[in-house]
C-alpha cells in the first residue's frame, strides 16, 4: 500500500458555507460547469471510485477493475488530470495514479448518497 502524501492532496475548502458565500460570478459558474461537465461521465466516476478505493492504481489495474482496455482508460485520465483531481507518479514502466483532490472524493460521496435517497423515495426501499 502506497504511503499517503499529505502535501500532494488538496483540502476541501470548508472555511465558508454556501449559503453564506457571494452569489458566485458567471467565470466562477462556468469553472463549475466544466468541472461538472468532466465528472459527468459515469466511466470517469467508475475510474475516481476505483482510485479512491484502492488510494492508487496503474492504468492495466484501472482498466481491470473498471473492464476497459488500458488506452482507454489513459484517455479518462488525461481530463481528470487536466483539472487536477488526480496525480500520477512513475514506478519502473508503470505510472500510478491517485485522486488528491478531498473535494472530489466528498463530492462523489454525496452524489452516491443522493442517488441512493433518491431510489428510496421514488421506491419506497
């Protein structure tokens, strides 16, 4: 198991609640937009799970948890690497990777918890 990285994970900014925030500026709308935009993709939802679960993972062990060909999934983690949500590191030939953005993975969380609320109301489960 890798050794966390403290200084390579950012925090999640919880120094102001939302409601207390400035209605948030049409740059910073749009900067949220692309950010959803880049996790609205279930494949890179599936691939920040499996990182998030095993804390690292080569791109042949990504792509055998989530039943995709290794170019492909390189190609997901290019975008997530983009908005710096995940970071790679080379050992040898194999480069792994690992979410060290907090906000992405609470994010995530909660989205699964919505979902999950979400089928218990509309079922009755």
């Amino acid at each position: 198991m890798p050794q966390k990285r403290s200084a390579d994970v950012a925090g999640c900014c919880k120094s102001r609640s939302l409601k207390s925030r400035p209605l948030m500026s049409p740059i910073q709308a749009g900067g949220l937009a692309a950010v959803f935009k880049v996790l609205a993709n279930d494949t890179r939802l599936r691939i920040l799970h499996a990182l998030v679960r095993a804390d690292e993972l080569c791109v042949t062990e990504l792509g055998g948890e989530v039943g995709m060909k290794p170019q492909a999934v390189s190609n997901q983690l290019q975008r997530l690497c983009s908005l710096g949500i995940i970071r790679s590191r080379r050992a040898g030939v194999n480069v792994h990777y690992r979410v060290v953005d907090l906000c992405v993975r609470s994010l995530i969380d909660q989205g699964l918890c919505l979902t999950e609320e979400a089928t218990k109301r509309n079922f009755g489960a």
